[in-house]
C-alpha cells in the first residue's frame, strides 16, 4: 500500500474532519486507507456522519494508532476533543489502496 498524501489535523471543541481535494490529497479524489497516531490529548470520533461531541462518540485515547479501512468511514471521519480546553494533532497518512483486514 502507497502513501499518497497526508494531512495534518487539529481537533478543537468543535467537531472537525478532514479536507478533500487539491492539493490536500493528490490526484485522487477520495483515499481507500487513511492512518494516524493521536497525539496531545484524547478524542472522541463517529465515521456515521454525525458529529461526536465531548462526551459521545468513539473513545481515542493519547497515542493511540488508528486505521480507516473504507472510502466512507473516511469521507464521514468527524472528532472533537474530549476537554474543551485542550487540542490534539492528527497527522494522517493516506494511501490510494485498499488496507489489510
């Protein structure tokens, strides 16, 4: 599997996902495989498309690796920082191939 693209991403208290399209991901118009390591503080995510608030969502916890396996889980990736008055930095790979079960 190639990397093609990564993207940094900071999380707030306002529930974020990542930017598509030049030059943020290369000539591909959506990735099969994204990847990061969270860094800085906890996270709480949903890859349903809704917005994750504070205390809903999937738990991520500070230097915890993640894998999105689909294009959909991908495109609908939203967090939000579990303390409002923290931060934490994805820097997320992506890779135009399909990733490993």
């Amino acid at each position: 599997m190639a990397t093609f693209s990564s993207q940094q991403l900071v999380i707030g208290n306002s529930p974020v996902g990542f930017t598509f399209g030049p030059p943020n991901i290369g000539p591909l118009k959506m990735p099969f495989y994204a990847s990061f390591v969270l860094e800085n503080a906890p996270i709480r995510v949903l890859t349903s498309g809704e917005d994750p608030t504070n205390t809903y969502g999937v738990p991520i916890d500070e230097g915890q690796f993640v894998e999105l396996k689909t294009e959909t889980d991908i495109e609908n990736f939203r967090a939000i920082v579990q303390d409002p008055t923290t931060t934490a930095t994805l820097t997320v790979q992506f890779a135009n191939a399909k990733g490993e079960d």
